[in-house]
C-alpha cells in the first residue's frame, strides 16, 4: 500500500503532528507492506505554503494518473490548515484517490460550527468524502459524527505515540518543572507563573518553561513575581534540547485552556515523569487522575499550586505517579507498531472512492 503523507512542516518541524509524522518515518521499516512517502503543504512560514501547496497537489494528481499513489494521507487542524486540506481534497477527487483526514487540532468543533454556512459545507464535504477518519481519543469522535453523522461507520480512534524512553534521571535533590509549549494564556502559562509565584518559600524547586509566543511577556511576568532565580525561559528549544530537559525534569506541567492530545504530555510520560495538566481535549484519555498524573480545571490557579505542591513535596507520589504513567506510554503510547495501527483506516480507505468533483463545483475558501 503507497500512502502519501502530508504534513504541515516536514521532518523536524515544531508542531506536534510534525513529531508524529517523524514517527512514522522512525517506523515504517516495521510495515513492510506499506510504502510512505511525504509532502509539505505549508512550510515554515504560512507564506511558503504558496509555493508548497500547489507542488502538493500537482504530485496527487500526477500520482493518480501514473498509479503510483493508493490514499492520501491528510493531518487536518483549524483555520488555514483546514482550506489546504479542503483544496487537496479536491486534488484527490479529480483522480479518484482515496484520503484520510487526521484531525488532530485543538479547537476543531468551534471553528467548524462557526464558519459561515458555504464553509462549512465545504468542510462537511471534506468530511463525507473521506475515504476514513483519524481522531486522537474519545472525545473528538462524537463531535464529528454530531456535525456528519453519515461518517460514524468510518471514525478511527489511533492516540498519538512517540518512542518509548528510559526512566529520567531528574534533576537531582532539587525537584525540576518542566513546560513545554507555545508560551501564552491558551497554554495556561500565566496560571502557571501565579502558582510556582504562590508556593510556599519553604519548598525547593526550579523550572523551566520552554517554547515559542509570549517569550517576553513570559520573562517580565517571572521578573514580577521574582521568580527569575528559580524559572528559566530559554524560547523555543531543539529536539536534542527536549531530550536533555525531559531527561533532567521530575514534573511535566501542561495548563492549558485547549488541546487535543499534547505531545509534550505524552513525552513526560514515556520518561516516567509526573504529570500535571488539565482535562482537556483527548488529556483525560491518557492522564488519569491519581493515577498516571494529576488533573486540574483550566483556570484554576489555586487547584494547580496544590497540584504541584503535593508533587514537590511527595518523592513517593511523585515516583508512583511517573511509574504508572510510563507503563501506560507502553502499553498504549508506544510508536512501535504506530504504522500498524494507522494501516487500519488506511486499509478502510483504500476501499473507497470519492465522489468526483463535479465540472463548475465551487466553494468559498476566501482567507486562504
């Protein structure tokens, strides 16, 4: 099976399906009889996706004509992201290729339902004429069969995965915080800063919050509340710098207001760390309260400084905590047969054929 994948970024990219895609890459060696290859629909810049997406689609095309392409695989998130893959779509009816949307963003639902009516009768098309339907967890499958029921017969549930790790070493006597994320109020980065701000004195922590956005506001905020000699903010960090700050942290801290299923989450918890974060999106699925990790409502500043003041304070809960949510990384997690699980849908897909565009079809995608 000839699956052609299309990512926003490419290999190394930031994002976190950028990291799931490159586990495909790390993976696919276990499926023989799939064959992946990639695309990039958008590029570093939305600008590039000028240049990228037209390339992206020529090659479906071309792939249709010449054979050599059996789905096409497309990673789906709101806004802009959604109009690329709306037009790709279009490139995939014109040659009768199957395709699969992968949604993975947070926030799909209310973007959908609040899209003018032509919009989102284009999006509901790009739905229905999916040969198949990825979600990450429980929560997003209803949202999209409320919104195209005659799709419930081919919804997927495949969770996110990334490589299995070796218990991290910590940080030694002095617990270590770890966030990392796009720094700002949708991340909960400020609820974050109000409550190491409001830990008891007595307690001995550091943290680092690491990521891109609101670096500066972050760094004034940490100065204000003078916590600059225990928070460092180093902006947006590379790969072999995650691996080195997970493997020194003891807590993975994530309070975000939206999401979907964070790959920063499921990072900590392939390396035994203690998790906190808030319910919501798919995080519920995987961080269970008590159990692999702590929940906490967004928002709730109170309830997260108690959070992790129980984790600061408990090395034994701490332990447990992270004990429990390595063994269900897995048992669940694991990118080991990643590309198995998704042959599925691929599978399902491969089956189906789209309805052809009709000659003079037309849709309103203006603010692409």
């Amino acid at each position: 099976m000839r699956v052609l994948v299309v990512t926003p970024l490419g290999q190394g990219g930031a994002g976190g399906i950028d990291r799931v895609v490159d586990q495909l890459r790390a993976s696919e060696i276990q499926q023989p009889n799939v064959r992946l290859d990639f695309a990039v629909s958008r590029g570093a810049h939305i600008l590039a996706s000028l240049y990228n997406l037209p390339r992206v689609a020529a090659r479906i095309v071309l792939g249709g004509v010449l054979d050599q392409i059996d789905v096409v695989h497309l990673n789906l998130a709101s806004n802009s992201s959604a109009y690329r893959k709306l037009l790709l779509s279009y490139a995939c009816r014109l040659v009768r290729i199957p395709y699969v949307i992968h949604l993975h963003g947070g926030g799909f639902r209310d973007f959908w339902v609040g899209l003018p009516r032509a919009r989102k009768r284009a999006i509901d098309g790009l739905f229905k004429n999916a040969g198949a339907i990825v979600v990450l967890g429980d929560a997003s499958r209803p949202i999209v069969a409320a919104q195209v029921p005659e799709t419930a017969a081919k919804i997927f549930t495949v969770p996110n995965a990334t490589q299995r790790r070796p218990k991290a070493a910590g940080s030694g006597e002095i617990p270590n915080i770890l966030f990392l994320g796009r720094l700002g109020k949708s991340k909960g980065v400020p609820d974050l800063l109000q409550a190491l701000a409001g830990l008891p004195r007595s307690l001995s922590w550091t943290a680092v919050i690491a990521g891109d956005g609101d670096v500066r506001e972050t760094l004034r905020t940490v100065a204000e509340f003078s916590l600059s000699n225990r928070v460092t903010v180093p902006g947006w960090v590379g790969t072999e710098d995650v691996e080195r700050l997970i493997e020194k942290g003891d807590i993975l801290v994530l309070p975000s207001y939206e999401e979907n299923l964070p790959m920063s989450v499921i990072e900590g918890m392939a390396a035994g760390l203690a998790v906190v974060a808030t319910p919501v999106g798919e995080t519920g699925d995987i961080v269970r309260d008590g159990i692999t990790g702590l929940l906490v409502k967004p928002g709730d500043v109170g309830g997260l400084r108690t959070a992790l003041e129980r984790l600061l304070s408990d090395a034994d809960l701490r332990t447990r905590l992270g004990s429990e949510a390595q063994a269900f990384h897995r048992q669940r997690l694991d990118a080991d047969g990643y590309v198995a699980r998704l042959s599925v849908p691929w599978l399902h897909a491969a089956g189906f054929r789209p309805a052809k565009r009709e000659q003079g079809e037309t849709h309103s995608v203006s603010g692409l």
